[in-house]
C-alpha cells in the first residue's frame, strides 16, 4: 500500500469527495486532536482550505519536510502552494495577530499568497481581549456550580462572538479595511461600552493602531462565499478546517466550558455560506486517548504517573498557551456522540506511537449515573457530566516503536484490534492512523 503522504494528490479518495463537493477535517474531541497535520496531508486535490469558526484560539502544529509550523488563524492549507487559504465569514479575526502570524510564515519563505479573508468576519478588538481576561480573572477561584473561570485562552473569543450577536458596536473586517467614519463611528460606540479600556486607549488612539493594519489586509478582503461557490460550481473540490473540537462546540459541547462558536461539522454552513449538501466527506480526528485544556469534566481523566508519561511522550503542552494538557483515557461514549453530530464519514486515529509500550490500554464504554444507572449516552451539560463515572473496557498493550510503520499490517496485531474497537464502538471505518507528527508517519487504512 503506498504510504499517504507519497500519493502525490489527496489520499482522500476522490469518490467520496466527488468534484464540486466539499470535505471537512473536525475534532472529535476536546481539541487538539491533530486536525492540522490531516489538513496539511489532504489538502493536495483541494482548490480552497477554509477556516469556518473560532479564532487564534486555535493552534495547529504541523511538521512537514522537518520543519515545525505553528499556525492559529491561517487555514493550514497555506503550505500547499496554489492552495487558496480562506478565513471563512464565521470566524473572529485579531488583526494584529493575523499579520504576525502572515509576517512569521513570510519570514519562513512559505508563499502567503492564497490567503482570502472574509469581509464578513468580525473584528477582535485589544478591548474584547481585555474582557476576556478580566472575565477570567474575576471567576478564577471562585467556584460555585458551574459558575467558575473556563480557562481560556483568552484571545478575546468569547466577547468578539457576544458583540457580533449584540450586532450595534461590532467590527467586521469590512469595516477595519474600509476605514473613515463608519470604523470610527463603531469603534466610538464600542468605547462606550468598555469604559475602562477607553480610558487607557481612546477613540483616537484606537484607531491609529488599527489603521495600519486594515491598509495591510485590504488586498487580501473579499466575498468569500461567492469565491467558495464560484470554486465548486467550476468542478473544484473545498476542505473545511474546524478550528477547536466538537465537545467545546457552543451548542453540543459541555456547556459552558466551551468555546464560543459551533465548532463541530454543523457550523460549516453558517460559517461559510456553503450549504450542507455540498458536504460529501466529513474526517474525524481523535487520539486513542483523551486530552483538554482549560476547565470543565473529563470522566476519564487521569493524573500521577501515568499521565506525565503521557503528556511527555505525546508533546501535550497547548500550541496556543504553553498550558500542560489534562491527560484521560480514551472515552468511546463520547467519540460515538461527536461521530453523531458531525456525520463523520472517517476516522483520523492520531498519537496511538504515543501509548505504545503500556501494559494495556483502557477504553471508556459507559458511564455509571449518581442513581447507580448505567448509560452509553454522552451528557453534553458539564453538570450531568461531573456526575459520570466511567466504566472501562480494559485491552492489551503493544510493543514500544510503531513510528516507523507504514501501513496497517506492520502494525502489532493488538494496536489493531483497538482501533477496530474504536471503529466499532464509534460506527465509523479508521481512514487513517497517526504514529508520530511528521506528515510521513501516516497510514491509510484503505
Ligand atoms: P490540532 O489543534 O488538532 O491541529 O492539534 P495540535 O497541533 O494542537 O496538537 C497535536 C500535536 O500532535 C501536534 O504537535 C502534532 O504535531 C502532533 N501529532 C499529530 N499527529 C500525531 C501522531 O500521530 N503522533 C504523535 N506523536 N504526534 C502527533
Ligand atoms: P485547537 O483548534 C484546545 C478551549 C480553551 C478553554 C475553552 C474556551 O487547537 O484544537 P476560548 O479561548 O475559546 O474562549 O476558550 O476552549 N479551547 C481549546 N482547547 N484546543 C483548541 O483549539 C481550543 N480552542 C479553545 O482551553 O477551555
Ligand atoms: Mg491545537
């Protein structure tokens, strides 16, 4: 079987992603899963990668040809030449950071060129990061119920998407590159409501930081969702990137330690004016085990020793915070309900070099309830989920160094029999298998 990354075009197969149709790598988890390293890889046979949700609080590290690339709001499609990389209407642009982040790739000589960003997308503002971490701080170490700190990333996400629903003080990308009296206008009204960031800053002072930066993004502002249809009535084929994962989704996710916007597969349509039915192909990325950063339930989480050697070993440290990564076994119950809501049409197994070299292995396959009942059904509501006890499934371990294998007969007959659990218990075939982060260390299970 010739080895993914050695195809020349997508491994995707090109009859479940027909041309004129779309696919979507998601995570399947709580972030983190890999989902950059499996754009990068499918990206070749894609015209447009497209970023839908979120902001920079995504981070996606990709290692390709031995070099590292940590990219947040740029779609990871930027580092296929010829790829078009799109920041979708439904994301939350940080100007400033956007053009660190495009200055960080130029000065790695990758060609900046595709990038298209939505006139649409709403404006972070230094206020809305204010916010953001004010809110934090004034909930830090005060828990009462639900009611504590989530652990942000504090990129001023949730505020940006707050505002955009508020709708009269907001700031879209449009707005920043057209500049006069309608930015300053918003940006005046805005001041009105974040009075202590007014203070330090004023109207004017605001606007001369923001000046500069809709002057470097204008050339790069259009109608991104003409651009994506224009692309699929051609006969091109378009790969939507989730930024965060499924279980932080505002909508499906363990409400409130979520993120601010709907992260899963379902928020492709609204985030980018493309409709479902162009959806064809929907991958989903999880890692044999769980992580998380930030605050909320994890059933299957661990700590002592264990989890140290997991998190040194797999590199758990957040590409955006630097924060240690909770470290939790594999929870199926969870994984069946996020390969529910997303459609996905595939798995993406990542990090399984990672538990390598354990005695065994263990799988999450129901919770036991308070009541001492006993369910296989995911409690998206963090209050029933604190309250979950996780029932295990235990498997055998396999040998220490799997890096080097390229397809799935090399793989030790144990390591195959999870990932045949995983496919069963979440009702989804294994497209693809990660032993390691480089774009080569990748299986295609066809
Ligand atoms: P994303 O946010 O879903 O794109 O994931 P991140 O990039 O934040 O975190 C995943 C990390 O795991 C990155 O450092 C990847 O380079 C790395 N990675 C991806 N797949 C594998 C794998 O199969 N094995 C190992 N060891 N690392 C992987
Ligand atoms: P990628 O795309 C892991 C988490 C934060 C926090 C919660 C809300 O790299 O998988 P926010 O700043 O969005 O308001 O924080 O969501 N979070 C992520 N955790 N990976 C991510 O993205 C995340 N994006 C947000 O840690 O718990
Ligand atoms: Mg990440």
């Amino acid at each position: 079987m010739t080895p993914a990354h050695e195809s020349g075009a997508s491994p995707i197969d090109p009859r479940s992603c027909p041309r004129g149709s779309a696919a979507a790598v998601v995570g399947l988890q709580w972030g983190d899963e890999g989902k950059g390293k499996f754009v990068d890889l499918l990206a070749p046979g894609f015209a447009a990668v497209v970023r839908y949700n979120g902001g920079a609080n995504a981070g996606h590290t990709i290692v390709a040809d031995g070099r590292t690339f940590a990219l947040h709001l740029i779609p990871s499609g930027i580092l296929r030449p010829g790829t078009r990389a799109v920041i979708a209407n439904g994301v939350v642009v940080d100007p400033a950071g956007l053009v660190a982040e495009l200055e960080g790739l130029e000065s790695k000589g990758v060609d900046v060129s595709g990038l298209v960003v939505s006139s649409r997308a709403h404006v972070v503002m230094p206020y809305h990061r204010a916010l953001d971490e004010r809110l934090e701080s004034a909930l830090d170490g005060t828990p009462r119920g639900t009611t504590t700190a989530i652990g942000t990333t504090k990129r001023g996400i949730g505020p940006t998407y707050a505002e955009k629903a508020i709708r009269m003080a907001a700031v879209r990308v449009g707005d920043l590159v057209r500049g006069g009296d309608v930015l300053r206008d918003r940006v005046q009204l805005a001041l009105g409501l974040h009075d202590s960031f007014a203070a330090a800053s004023g109207v004017d002072g605001l606007l001369a930081d923001l000046e500069p930066l809709g002057a470097r993004l204008r050339p790069v502002v259009a109608d991104t969702t003409y651009l994506l249809h224009d692309l699929l009535s051609s006969g091109e084929r378009v790969l939507f990137e989730g930024g965060n994962a499924t279980l932080l989704d505002i909508d499906h996710g363990t409400f409130p330690y979520v993120t601010s916007s709907n992260c899963s597969a379902l928020g492709i349509p609204a985030g980018s004016g493309v409709p479902g039915t162009r959806l064809a192909s929907v991958v989903g990325v999880m890692k044999v085990y769980t992580t998380r950063v930030g605050l909320g339930p994890m059933p299957t989480e661990i700590d002592g020793d264990l989890a140290h050697e997991i998190r040194e070993r797999g590199g758990e440290y957040g590409t955006t915070t630097g924060r240690p990564r909770r470290i939790g076994w594999l929870d199926l119950v969870a994984l069946r309900y996020s390969a529910m809501i997303n459609g996905a049409t595939m798995l993406a197994v990542t990090m399984l070099d990672v538990l390598a070299g354990l005695d065994e292995v263990r799988v999450c396959t129901a919770y036991e309830l308070p009541d001492g009942t006993r369910t296989d059904r995911f409690l998206p509501d963090a209050v029933d989920l604190a309250g979950a006890t996780p029932v295990y499934e235990t498997l055998p371990g396999f040998e220490p160094d799997i890096g080097g294998c390229r397809s799935m007969d090399e793989l030790p007959a144990a390591a195959r029999r999870l990932l045949g659990r995983i496919a069963e218990h979440a009702r989804v075939p294994v497209g693809f298998v990660g032993v390691g982060p480089d774009r080569e260390q990748t299986i295609a299970a066809g």
